[in-house]
C-alpha cells in the first residue's frame, strides 16, 4: 500500500527524505534531477540538484546508499507503483492505522520519484 511504501521509505526518520530535510542531502542516496541530468533538461535547470551523481538518466540499482532498513533507491531512479487508487481526500477520512487506500479509483499512485524529479516531488510524503 501507499502507507508501507511511505513507512518503509521514511525508514524510521520523519524528515522530507530519509537522509534528512535538506534536498542536497538526496546526493548519497538518490538518483534525482541534479547536474548531471539538467545539461539534458535546460528549460529546468533551476530545479536541479547542484551535486553530480555520474547519471542522467536511471543508474544501475544500489548505486546510492541504503536507507536506515537497508532498502535501497527509495528517493529516485525509478517511480514506484503501488497497489493504492488515488483520491484526492482518501486521508482525510481514512484509518489512521493501515489505511488500505480507496477501493477503486482511476489511477494508481506511484511514490518516490525518478532520475528526473525535483526533490520537492522526491520526499517521502510525496
């Protein structure tokens, strides 16, 4: 579900990424939008991270640090579907423990980010 992605990528923290609040911080443990893709990208420079990861585009898998539960490429890389139907009010009537997501919906949710997300669109509750 959305909510054991999000648990198992916080890792235990309660910051924006599991490597802690500042977006620069995502360098050691994501492959996200920064230097090395933004010469591909030039209308959103702006948005990149300043830090070279040697990648582009997506990197072999476990090339960044493991988060604190030993899981790697949570922030990043890839996007990462899961079994959740989006909905934009579901939380704000759901569960508080295991909500399970919306029973249908139109779109799945996918967490995480790729190579070419911003940090904003990286961080855990994203």
């Amino acid at each position: 579900t959305e909510a054991e992605w999000e648990y198992a990528c916080r890792a235990g923290s309660r910051s924006r990424y599991s490597s802690g609040n500042a977006p620069d911080s995502l360098a050691k443990i994501a492959n996200v939008f920064d230097a090395d893709a933004a010469v591909n990208w030039q209308k959103w420079q702006t948005f990149a991270l300043q830090s070279h990861d040697g990648y582009a585009f997506t990197a072999p898998v476990a090339s960044f640090a493991p988060n604190a539960f030993g899981l790697y490429d949570m922030h990043g890389n890839a996007w990462e579907w899961v079994g959740d139907w989006h909905a934009d009010d579901y939380y704000a009537q759901s569960p508080i423990d295991d909500p399970q997501g919306p029973a249908s919906g139109t779109v799945r949710v996918r967490r995480g980010g790729s190579w070419h997300t911003w940090p904003f669109y990286a961080r855990a509750s994203f």
